[in-house]
C-alpha cells in the first residue's frame, strides 16, 4: 500500500511514522509551493476555500508519484473541511487516477484499523500500538523543536540560523525509525538550538500573537511562513493553535488540550454564542488572552470565503477596540503575494513599534 | 412595540411564522424595504469584503429597518431539525446575531430568536422571545401555536409552486407586501404569445432567487423565453428524504434539501432542464454544487446550468444565460 495524505505544517512527520509503522509505504508530496496550489486550483471548485486547493494540490501530486491509497480526515461538520476528503477524492477519480480512500471519521474506525490488516507483520493491535506510540513521540518532538525555535528567532546572531538548526532537526527525527532513536534525535537537535549564537537585542522584542483559521495560521506554505517572517524581523511570534495540538485535540487523550478548548469557548461566548464548526473560539479568545497578557498586537490570518473566520473578521473590530490591541486582518488566496504580505506585516510592525514608544 | 424584522435570508422561508408569533404576542411588525441599490450599497459598506451577498443584503435590510421600529428581530437558526447525527444550518446564519451585533453601530436593541431543534424545542425558544419582548409567557403558547398553523398553509402554498410573496399575501392578508416587484406581475403582456415548451426547475437558496432585486428577476427572465419555472419548494419533503438516501452524510439541511431537490429535478422525465443558483462566497454551496455536479449528474440526465450571482452580477450577463441555456435544451430537442 503506497498511503499518501495532504500536508499540514510539519504534520507529515508524525503521520509517516504512524503509517510507515503500520506497514504501509508512505509517499510525501514536496511542501505546498505555488505550483501545488495553481494545480489544485485548476480543479477545484471556484470559490472554495484556499485550504481545499492546495489539498487538491498535494493530492494530485502524490498520485504522480505513484502513490494508490489517499488518507483524509472527514466529518459531518458545520465548516466545509469535513467535505473536503468526499469532494476531492471525487474529484480525482473524475480526472482519471485510480486508488483507495481512506476517509477517517467517515468510514469508521473498524475499517481503518482492520486496512492495515494485510500490511503490518504479526498482530494487529500490537501494530497499532506501537504506530501510536511512535506517533506521539514524534509529535511531541516536533513541537519541542518548534518551540524551540521560536523562542530563538529573534534574538539569533546571524538571521536564519534558527530556521535552519530547525530544517535540519526536522529531517533527522522524520529520519529517526526506533522510539528510542527518536528521542535521542530530539535532544541533540534541541542542544544545537539551544547553542546558536545570540544577541541581545537592543529592546524588548515586541510579542505579536497570530490567530485565525487554523491551517492559514499552521502552513508555511499559505501565509508565507509568517512566523519566521516576524521571529528574523527580532519579533516575538506566537501562533495560539499548533500542529501538535491540532493533531491531539481530536484524539481527546491530552487533557490541557481538552481544559484549554472549553476555556476559549467560555471566553469567546460573549461574543460568539454557539459553535460555528471552526476555530471561531481561539481567534477571539486569543486576541482577548494576547490583550491581557501585554502583547503588542494580533495578526488574524484567514483564507478567502472562510466561513467561521470571517464571521470573526467581523466581530474583532469591537474586541479590538475594547481590549485596545491593534489587529491585522489578512485574507490569503491563490493571488497573495509575498511581497504584499510583507510590505503589510512591515507596517503593521512599524505601527507596533510606534504605539509603544508612546 | 414595534419590531423590525429584515427581508432577507430567511424571512423567505419563515416571515409568517414571526410574524404571526409577533403579533400573537403583541408587537406590531415592521418589515424593511424591498431590496435596491441604496439599500444593497449601505449593507455592503458595513460588511465584511468577502462575505457572501446573501449576509450584504441582510446588512442593508437591517439598516433600512433600524430606524422605522423599537426592537429588531433577529433569527439565529442552529439547527431545523431533529436527526440522529449533528445537523447544521450554515455557520453565517449561526452567527448572524453575534455579526449584527458587534459590528453595526446605532441600531435599536435586538431580540433574538433562536431556532435550535436539536437542544430546545420550539416552544422554548418562543418563550425566551416573549422573555426577551417582556410579554407574559402565557401568550407565547397560544401565538405559537397560530403561527405554526400560519406557517403550515404558507408551506402548503408554496409546495403547490406559489412564489413566496403571493403565498404570504394569501396566508398574511395585503399588510406586508406593497409596492413589491412580482415576478409574474411584471411580465410584459406581449410574452403571453409565446407557448411554453420548456420546463425549467431552479435549485437554490429562496434568499437569491426570490429577492428578485439581486436575481436580477430570474423567474420571470425564464418565462420570458418560453420556460415554465419549477421551484424546489414544490418537492415534497419525503421526496427529498428518498433522495438524500442515495447520497448521506451531509449535515448541512438547506444544502441537503438543495441534492435532494437537484437529484429529483435530474431524474424526473418532464423536466428539461436544472438551473442551479449560487450565491458567490457561499460556503456550503461551494461543495455541494461539486457534489450535484460530480455525484448525481450522469450522462443521461437533464443539462444542468450554474448561475452564480453576487453584488456585481449584471442583468444582461444573467439574461444572456438564461436565453442560452433555453436555446441550448430546444435545440437539443428538435435534433434527437
């Protein structure tokens, strides 16, 4: 079984290691570039939303590669991305590629864990177990290391450095096969970022938190790598979803990941009554948390036509002005910019710097 | 009191209903201005760029009702009806009171009416309004129950192909509907001549294609060229069920009526062709277009043509469509 997936940040190094455990052949599409997006947004629908599309991409490109099984997550959700695995795997077979689907949430979980029947040696649930274990590890090491690096980026002597110890510790735990080597693979790529040259700087770095729908705020690809953006400009980025979390919360096995969604939900219902089907609660509970924890500002990031987040887009203007913390509203699409994304991050810094002075 | 309710999204599908639980309860009912351009303009200057017409238009209905009325009723409808799985409307229509709310400023303050089936029955939720209106709750039993007989022979009305105003008029009586544009009333008297060979059926949100402001008129454009119009209230809700077999696992329920109504419209003999109409920057519509056009359109069915409408749609781009798409099923039928 040569199994394939849609990326999602460092997302494909946890799941390859699940699905590589449990025997299947795993096939990663290169990142998302332009090119990804431009194919997935020949065949997709019009006005869907970008996530879709560059899905579609990666999908399409795994299947070029020779892959013959797609793996998808799919719900019956208020928000589109429960559609998503349904509508593009139909939309591939009408192209003309041929595999299996492997839609999780849909086809239940019998089904999925009795796929890998043939393909994992010796028992079944022993397979899965260790494929989850191995999961986990490499989860928590991926986020350790981004973590890691963020915390590094704007105070690292020579611009880079950060990103790249952290390129490169992300290769060696996607590399590492054995639980063990995994963890010994996160401590040496941790000890190299923690030994990077620094400087201190000459101010207090500003600290921007970024909100929004959660894969604008999570793939580099989609927002132009933000979050290095902000750390090599010497500022302070924290995105308030990550991939690990993203990853867990449907699991339901991390109890402060459960505690901290139920806090946002309470904080956010004055403002948002009822569940809208995305992450509505941690873009406003975000800002208000960035508002009382002293942050400079807020950057909401969201795909073009996003459902859940523009209904936020309209709502942030009153937390704004009453929580006083400037927000930056930026709507991605297949026709963003590099530059216009840096022209407007640069202002908004400046804008920062500026407020603070005074 | 008076109580302001916007004509737009879905007071097409439930206007009797309020209307009558509101005067049942002792509020005088006030309805905004049929759709134009300053009206379309003012709500697309205080909404969100990217939203879809749809919520522009609710937006500028609510400003042109703000100032006529003392309260402004506001629906927020969750879910419409009781199933074993999650079931929602669409996140916008979720959101809509919380989006009002904190985003237009000098509006008189807004009761909501929260139409959750799926945690709350009905009967609650009208007496959380009457809470809400500070009218005594025993009222709201008794309204409740007239205005769902109201909004039943409303429904009946419409199943047997009356347009949403002329049913209103009929079940309402000649209070709310002056001045509006019809879309059989408006038709030149000349296009009578012309025989009506082709019968078109049109799928999508009554929100766009009975605010005949923003479709540009549809209805009476098909009848213009000859087409007998079939609306997707006309499909019996078991119909639309027995569809919606084939194709599970939505949860959205105006989308599902939409697959159903289209799977229906596809399969049926008589009809010869389907016009889907979408509201640009719908969310739901987005996929499940995709999915009445990749899971129930076959080689055999009828020609199925999408209509997508927005702010910026010109009527002449909707006519030269809607001439094509007529000329397109004659021409196939003088051919086989």
């Amino acid at each position: 079984m040569k199994v394939s997936f849609p990326h999602m940040g460092n997302a494909y190094i946890p799941l390859s290691a699940l699905l590589s455990n449990l025997g299947a052949d795993v096939i990663v599409p290169p990142r998302p570039t332009r090119k990804t997006i431009d194919m997935g947004a020949l065949h997709a629908p019009e006005f869907v939303c970008l996530p879709f599309k560059v899905n579609l991409g990666d999908n399409l490109r795994a299947l070029q590669m020779g892959s013959d099984t797609l793996a998808m997550v799919s719900g019956m959700w208020a928000c589109r991305f429960g559609y998503y695995g349904r509508v593009q795997h139909q939309i591939l077979r009408d192209v003309g590629f041929e595999f299996d689907s492997i839609l999780l949430g849909r086809d239940g979980l019998g089904k999925v864990y009795n796929k890998f029947r043939d393909t994992v040696d010796g028992s079944l649930l022993r397979g899965w177990a260790h494929a989850v274990r191995s999961f986990k590890h490499k989860a928590e090491g991926m986020d350790a290391l981004e973590k890691a690096a963020r915390k590094m980026r704007p105070f690292e002597r020579e611009r880079g450095s950060a990103s790249a110890a952290l390129a490169q510790g992300l290769a060696l735990l996607d590399e590492a096969r054995t639980i063990k080597g995994t963890d010994v693979v996160l401590r040496e790529a941790l000890a190299v970022i923690d030994s990077l040259e620094t400087d201190e700087p000459a101010e207090v770095p500003l600290k921007i938190a970024v909100v929004g729908e959660i894969y604008a705020v999570l793939e580099p690809a989609l927002n132009f790598d933000i979050e290095r953006q902000l750390g090599e400009m010497g500022i302070m980025a924290y995105p308030v979803m990550s991939v690990y979390k993203w990853l867990f919360r449907p699991l339901k096995i991390d109890p402060s990941i459960l505690v901290d969604e139920r806090l946002a939900r309470r904080i956010a219902k004055p403002y948002i009554a009822y569940v809208l089907g995305g992450e509505e609660h941690q873009t406003i509970t975000g800002t208000i948390r960035a508002a009382r924890r002293g942050y400079d500002g807020v950057i909401h990031l969201y795909p073009f036509t996003c459902m859940p987040e523009n209904i936020c887009r309209t709502i942030l203007p009153q937390v704004e002005a009453e929580f006083d913390i400037p927000v930056l509203n930026l709507c991605l699409d297949e026709h963003a910019s590099p530059a216009g994304m840096a022209t407007r991050l640069e202002a908004f810094v400046d804008l920062l710097r500026e407020r603070r002075r005074r | 009191m008076k109580v302001g309710v916007p004509r737009a999204l879905s007071y097409y599908r439930y206007f009797p209903l309020w209307k009558s639980l509101l005067e049942g309860m002792g509020a005088q009912v006030v309805l905004s201005s049929p759709t134009g351009d300053k009206l379309l303009e003012n709500g697309v200057r205080h909404c969100v760029d990217d939203i879809c017409v749809p919520v522009k238009l609710f937006y500028g209905h609510v400003l042109d009702v703000a100032d006529k009325c003392d309260v402004l009723f506001v629906p927020r409808l969750v879910s419409i009806e009781k199933a074993e799985v999650d079931t929602y409307t669409c996140p916008k229509l979720i959101g809509l009171p919380d989006m009002v709310k904190s985003s237009i400023e000098g509006i008189p303050p807004m009761v909501e009416f929260v139409v959750d089936i799926q945690e709350r029955s009905i009967r609650s939720s009208a007496r959380r309004l009457a809470t809400e209106l500070g009218m005594p709750h025993a009222r709201a039993r008794g309204a409740l129950a007239d205005a769902l007989l109201v909004q039943a022979s409303y429904e009946q009305r419409l199943l047997a192909g009356v347009t949403p105003e002329k049913a209103m008029k009929e079940v309402l009586g000649n209070g709310n509907g002056e001045g509006k544009k019809d879309a059989s009333a408006g038709r030149p008297a000349g296009s009578r001549a012309r025989p009506r060979d082709v019968r078109i059926a049109l799928v999508g949100h009554e929100y766009l294609i009975h605010d005949y402001y923003i479709s540009h008129n549809l209805p009476a454009k098909l009848e213009r060229f000859g087409a007998e119009v079939t609306y997707m209230a006309e499909v019996p809700v078991d119909v639309i069920e027995r569809e919606l077999a084939r194709y599970p696992g939505i949860s959205w329920s105006y989308e599902k009526e939409l697959l159903g109504a289209a799977s229906h419209f596809l399969g049926r003999e008589d009809i010869d062709g389907v016009m889907l109409v979408m509201g640009f920057a719908c969310g739901p519509d987005s996929i499940i277009g995709e999915i009445i056009t990749r899971e129930v359109l076959t080689d055999d069915s009828a020609p199925l043509t999408t209509l997508v409408l927005d702010e910026h749609t010109g009527a002449a781009g909707v006519e030269t469509r809607v001439e094509a798409f007529v000329d397109l099923i004659r021409r196939a039928r003088n051919r086989s």
